[in-house]
C-alpha cells in the first residue's frame, strides 16, 4: 500500500482523498471528507446478534432528528443534453496536459447506457487507444460487488447480517477479545471495531500471495472498539465477508462472483484474477512529474480490491443497481439492490451515513450513493448513483492522478444532469452548546494501534481542529478554514454549504458524513514527539560524529609533530583520559598487598567490574546503541522510499531490523550502568561527561519513540 500505509482507500483516493465538492463554496467537503475514499457501506446490527432495522444510529450519537432534505424520484429533471460534450472537455484538459495516459466513462439512466467512451491511451509508445472495452483496475470498487453477492445470501435466507460471523465462519476464526460479537452488518459498515493494518495488502508479484484463509488468519487486526459504534474503514471486512460467502455457498468466491454477478450482468471483461484476465490497461505515475509505468501491484485480501472492468462492464453493473420493483429487475433482484441503497449505519440521525456496499452523500438536494478506489501510484476508479434519477456515472483513469480530475469531473457531471440547489442562509442563533467543551483537535480513528504501522497511520491521519468564535465554531483541515453554526445541540450546519457535523453526546468523537474523528491521546502529541525526535537525532548524531570531528580538527590544527597535541589530551577527546592516568599512577604505585590484590581480583566477577569500569568500553556500548538506533531509521526510511510495499510486505531485512530498537535499549541499560561507575570513578573528564551523557539519554528517547510507535522487535 502507500502505502507506507497507502491502500485503495484513503490514503492515495481523492489526494488521500475526498469526496467531490459540489462548487467553490464545498471545499469542505473535499476536505472533511479526506481519507473516505473507498469506505464501503454496510448494514447496523443492534447488540449482539438482536436484529435492528436500517437506519439505527450508532451509541455515540447525539440523539436529534434527521433533517436532511432529498429530492423525491418526481422531483428530479435528469438532462443529458450535451452530457458527452462537458465530460469530453473534462478529460481534455487533463490528458491534453499529459496529466492522464488514459481514462474511460460510462453514463447510465433510465436502464440505458447514454455513454461508453475511451479516452487517451494504454500505451503512449504505440499510441493504443482506450476504448469502452478496455478493462480498468478498479481497486475498491470491487467491494460493491462483494457486497451484491452478501446481500444475495442475505436475500436468499442462507445468512442473518446480525448473526454473529462465527456462525458461518469454518475457516476462520475470529478471536472474542470484546465481549459483542462480529456480525455480517458491522463488516458491511465498517463497525467491527478492526484497527487499521497494512500487513497482508499489497505484494509486488501476483505469484507472492498467499491463499485468502490463511492471510486472514495471520494478519488479522486487532480489535480495539465495541461493534456497531464507531465506522472505520477496514480491507480486512469486507475480506472476511467474502469468505463467509465462500463457507456457506461451499463454492469458491471467484466462481460465485462469475456466476451470480458477472455473467447474469453479461459483465464480459470483469474479472478478480491476479494478474487479471482478460489483461487491464497499463498503470502509470505521474509522481515525479510526467507519467510513467508503475509497477503493478498485487492485494493478498482481494476481494477488498482486485478486480478488473470496463466502462461497458460497470454500466451494466450501475444499471442493474439502479433498477426497482417498478423498473423490475436488471439482472439482479430488485429486493437485493434496493435494500443495499437503504441507509444501514449513520454516526447520527443529521448526517449522511452508509448504504448496503455504499457511501452516501446528500448535497444540495441531491442523495447519491458512490464508491471510489485507487491502486498505489497508478489506477483510480469512482462509481457515484443518483438512485431518485436511476442515473449513474462510472469513471476510471490509469494514471494516480485521477483521483483530483475525478473530483472535478463527478462536479460538472451532477451539475450538468440533475442540477444542484444553492446553499440554504444559516445564521447562529447564539453561543453554541457547550462551547467551552468543544474546542481541540481530533483526528480520523483509522489508525493501527498495535502493529509496526502505528507511526505511518497517524502520519496520514486525517485531524481537524476546532475552536469557538463568538456565535460560530470553525474548522481547520488541510489548511482550509470552515464555518459552522448550530442547528440543534452538538449539531452544525456549514454557513456558507451543505455539509453538517455533529459531535457524540460525551464529546470524545467528531462525525463529518461517514467518517468519525476523535480526540488523540495526550501522549500522541505529534508536535511533542516531533520535538523529541528532532533533538534525539541531533544528540545521536552529535555524539558519534562529535569526539571524532573534534580531535580531528585538533590534528589539523597541529603545525608539527613537536606541537602536536599531547596524548592525554587526545585521549581526553576519546573518552579515556582518565583512565590512563588512572592506570600509570595504579602501576607506579604498586606494592606486595597490590599484587596480591590484582592475583586476587582476576576472576570473572573482577574482570567483569573492570570492563564496566572502562570509559573505553561505556563510550563504545553508547555509540553502538545509538548507532544501530541510526541504522534502523535510516534503513526504513530509505526503504518506503524504494519499496511501496514495505509495510504490508515486510522483507526480511526489515523484520531483522526491528530487533535494532531492542539491541539498542538493552545496550542503553548496560551503557547507563558502566557510564554510572566510570563516573563514580572519576575516569572521565568533564568534556566526556557531558557527551557522553547527551548521547545516552537522547538514545533512549529514540529507543523509547520506537517502542511507542511499535518498531520493536515484531511488526505486530
């Protein structure tokens, strides 16, 4: 993945990545809705395996009344006039630009494809063009598909979606770590309470993955929240789901999708083999400026995100989702595609929340239902529905910068055939509610919380920062500023959009949409570690690099070898001083008690105490634990730069490093020891004290950053 922690999601969707806003005025909400990307939808269970009816809201809401208002299916006047022409000018400018290599386009309504288009090329070299066939990496909007099969079984009465999971799980096992069990409908919304992980993600060749069981198995997250509380997107559910399939059906996932999905569609080029086949389109970068091939990269948990499609293939796919008892069925059952449309999970009754394998967003007056995906540094995909209009809009692009020119395509497409209500005035009626209270920062709870990809999660977190300003609460993310008044207690409205948030009753969470933000531990201060880590580096660096320099430039400083710097001088510089002198006044002064002493003293325990007593010997403990502490830092960076799949691949130098940060700390405690004695001893100067000290404690600051950030010994 990114994915020093990159997956289809997030982390590289939308520029790790948002929504589309509607127009100058919603920047917000390609800002709030950062990291959402491929989120896929699912259904709300009550506690434990009690059946709740869609649209339950979770235990952290604020309770309040949903008030968001949407267009019936009368209301709408879809035009399509000229539809073709504003999306032909969309993928002008960005493959005219040479942003793009190639992308291509399906329209549908009314059960109609209205358009199927290639645009650019699949190889700019022998200048193939795409076309409406060409399969496409679609990366998270596989999970969609995923979904279909699961609400069939839902459909069929072969599985309860509240039903805990461990009910038609032979395979796997899920571990009862929190009391509430897992079901189907918490997968579906993200709500199992999975922590996120990059373990058992990406590989480089397709030929490196393991089977679906046992990378689900072996890289199962942890479990850090109650079900069915708080949505946080997780590969691994929908994963799971798919083997749940795969145990109750008795047949393999891919043959089922073939059969049930695929084929009734006439879905022609899907497919979820790795490498696929038939063959996709070549991905490219465009990171280091102008595109270039990417290297194509594989996913363990597939069925979160491996398959491939053409625009003729997803139109039919958005049709048959389109369809209702009215319209009759497409291809699949109108009972199957209209119960994934109902809201199943919201964080609160005033916000948008998650559909059956889809996201919802209502904006201006217009519900959709979407789902979007990227592949590291080339593919990205976005399906958005508008149901009320039985309109659909497929878009993919071989180039990872797609994900901003989707953004801006999905705009001029909605504004062009359904059009878009201008934003209500909002004005504050007063001090928010428990404005006091309100103001900090919170960040996205997508984060790994127990595996070596804490560090990297965080980083890339999404953080929104709050305060109050007289009548109004603002928002910072990403350097865009948001004002809010509220409508009801804990619940605001964007002054000058369509966007609401709402914080949770207690105040710890922050819901924008589907996404939820809470407020980090103190201890997860990034700006404290961040200072920290700053000043343990110069201190590490410093005192390796510092006596060496030192005395050297006192070498150079020396005209002749008769002015040449004494050696006690130069032994100073390195530490030992002290011990020299120490020792040529013990051998001057040696007696008959001396030596019947030293015979005395030459056994292990004395031989031990003299080591330890060695300012040589502390000077080369410390440099040796801050030196592997530098090794380690040095080798992971250098190593996400050169290798994207280092977190959810982890070589074996890699695992072999992480026991740098172990070795470092046993030799700081050791190191502490000796420097301790050496300095009762008076065998260092007070040059050398202090050194040596400013190393030692900024190696066991970094030692102690490791080890919070889970870089010791395993990967998690």
């Amino acid at each position: 993945m990114t994915d020093t922690n990159q997956d289809f999601d997030s982390r590289t969707e939308r520029s790790r990545n948002a929504i589309p806003e509607r127009s100058g005025g919603e920047h917000t909400r390609r800002t709030l809705l950062v990291g959402t990307g491929a989120l896929v939808a699912g259904s709300l269970a009550g506690p434990r395996s009690v059946r709740a009816a869609p649209g339950t809201q979770s235990p952290l809401e604020t309770p309040g009344v949903r008030e968001r208002a949407v267009k019936n299916a009368d209301d709408y006047d879809v035009s399509l006039d000229g539809i073709e022409a504003v999306i032909d000018e969309e993928m002008k400018e960005v493959i005219d630009d040479g942003d793009v290599v190639g992308a291509t386009v399906a329209v549908v309504h009314d059960g109609e494809s209205v358009l199927t288009k290639g645009y650019g090329q699949n190889d700019p070299e022998s200048g193939e063009p795409i076309d409406e066939s060409t399969p496409f990496r679609i990366a998270s909007v596989t999970k969609p598909v995923v979904w279909t099969a699961v609400m069939q079984l839902i459909e069929a009465g072969e599985v309860d979606p509240h039903e805990d999971v461990g009910t038609y799980l032979d395979s796997v096992n899920i571990p009862e770590t929190i009391d509430e069990p897992i079901t189907l409908a918490h997968l579906a919304t993200h709500t199992a309470g999975f922590e996120e992980r990059n373990q058992g993600v990406w590989v480089d060749d397709p030929e490196d993955r393991r089977a679906l069981v046992e990378v689900l198995d072996t890289e199962q997250p942890s479990r850090v929240r109650a079900p069915g509380t708080v949505s946080s997107y997780s590969n691994y559910g929908t994963a799971l789901a798919a083997q749940i399939v795969a145990d109750v059906t008795g047949q393999e996932i891919e043959s089922y999708l073939q059969e049930h999905v695929f084929d009734p569609l006439e879905m022609h080029n899907a497919s979820v083999a790795q490498p696929s086949d038939p063959p996709a389109t070549q991905g490219y970068t465009a990171a280091l400026g102008s595109p270039s091939a990417a290297p194509g990269l594989a996913i363990e948990l597939w069925p979160a995100g491996s398959m491939t499609a053409s625009a003729t293939d997803m139109a039919r796919f958005m049709r048959a989702h389109l369809a209702d008892p009215e319209t009759g069925d497409r291809g699949l059952s109108t009972g199957v595609v209209s119960r994934m449309r109902e809201q199943w999970f919201t964080h609160h009754p005033a916000l948008d929340g998650l559909g059956f394998g889809w996201i919802e967003d209502t904006s201006r007056g217009v519900r959709t239902l979407w789902h979007n995906g990227a592949i590291p540094g080339s593919f990205y995909s976005h399906l958005v529905l508008v149901p009320g209009a039985d309109l659909g809009l497929f878009v993919a692009y071989n180039t990872d910068v797609g994900a901003g020119a989707a953004g801006s395509l999905v705009d001029a497409f909605l504004e062009a055939s359904v059009g878009q209500e201008a934003p209500a005035d909002r004005e504050s009626d007063g001090p928010p509610s428990r404005a006091d209270e309100l103001a900090g920062t919170f960040r996205s709870v997508r984060v790994a919380e127990n595996s070596h990809s804490k560090l990297f999660t965080t980083l890339q977190a999404g953080r929104i920062a709050v305060e109050i300003d007289g009548d109004s609460l603002l928002t910072e993310m990403g350097g865009s500023t948001t004002r809010w008044v509220e409508r009801e207690p804990l619940v605001f409205d964007q002054v000058d959009g369509h966007e609401t948030l709402a914080f949770s009753a207690d105040l710890s969470h922050l819901f924008v949409g589907s996404q939820a933000f809470e407020r980090p531990p103190r201890s997860e201060s990034l700006a404290y570690h961040g200072v920290l880590g700053a000043g343990a580096a110069l201190g590490m660096v410093g005192g390796i690099v510092g006596p060496p320099v030192a005395s050297g430039i006192r070498r150079l400083r020396s005209n002749d070898s008769s002015n040449s710097i004494d050696p006690e001088s130069e032994a100073e510089a390195r530490g030992d001083g002290h011990e020299e002198a120490t020792r040529n006044r013990s051998g001057s002064g040696s007696t008959t008690d001396d030596s019947d002493s030293s015979e005395a003293s030459s056994g292990f325990s004395a031989r031990v105490s003299r080591l330890l007593t060695s300012p040589r010997i502390a000077r080369r403990i410390m440099i040796a634990a801050a030196g592997s502490v530098v090794v380690f830092a040095v080798s992971v960076v250098t190593g996400i730069i050169v290798n994207p799949t280092l977190l959810s691949q982890p070589p074996l130098w890699y695992q072999l490093a992480l026991l740098l940060p172990p070795i470092a700390t046993l030799l700081i405690v050791v190191s502490i020891g000796s420097a301790g004695l050496t300095w009762r001893a008076g065998l260092w100067s007070r040059r050398s004290s202090t050194v040596y000290t400013v190393l030692t404690v900024s190696t066991a600051i970094a030692c102690w950053l490791l080890y919070y950030w889970n870089f010791f010994a395993t990967t998690g």
